[in-house]
C-alpha cells in the first residue's frame, strides 16, 4: 500500500527473497538454516535470496513452493516481476522503436 503522498509506481518493488523472509518464514516461525535443510539446498543460498544478492532460479522455486505450499510460478512470477522493474529502473528504453506492428507467435506442436 502507497504511504500518503506516494504513488504506487514510486514505490521499490520487493525482491522475492525479502518476501521469502519477511512473509513466509518471520510470519511462520522458520529460520533460513530450517528452510535450507528441508528443501536440500545449501543455507548459503536461502541467506543470499533473503538478502536479494541472488535469484530465485526455477531449481528454488520448485523447492520453495514445494516446501511452503505455494507453487513455483508463484516464485518465478514475484522474481521475474522484480527483475523487470529493476531493468526498467537502470536502463533507458525510450531509442528504441518497434520494428512489427504485431507480433505472432506461432507454436509448432510437433
């Protein structure tokens, strides 16, 4: 939620990993080590989430939505979110113009 006088696109959007912290483990009680022995990864990376000093890969996600009943698209999601607001923070975008009108994708079932 914005603070008074703050509009919600000003506002830094979290790192998955300080929601990893703050919302799953504060809130239920589960310290880094725990969470690290329990989804077999080193206690390392969960810290280096928890910092936002590293991502969530697919291979955490899976782990983590296993682990605390969630799903891994729900990790990727809130870290592919961050990653693209952070890009849009650092990088100018606006030289670059479209080249299609549309875009179609097509998929070959094969």
């Amino acid at each position: 939620m914005a603070k008074k006088g703050q509009s919600t696109a000003t506002l830094r959007m979290k790192h998955a990993g300080e929601l990893l912290q703050q919302d799953f483990l504060d809130e239920l009680g589960i310290s880094q080590s725990q969470l690290a022995n329990a989804i077999g990864v080193p206690r390392s990376r969960i810290s280096a989430i928890c910092k936002a000093e590293r991502p969530i890969t697919m291979d955490t996600a899976i782990r983590l939505g296993k682990a605390l009943g969630t799903t891994a698209q729900f990790w990727m999601n809130l870290q592919n979110e961050y990653d693209l607001r952070e890009a849009k923070r650092l990088h100018d975008y606006a030289d670059i113009h479209t080249l299609v009108a549309h875009n179609t994708l097509t998929v070959d079932a094969r």
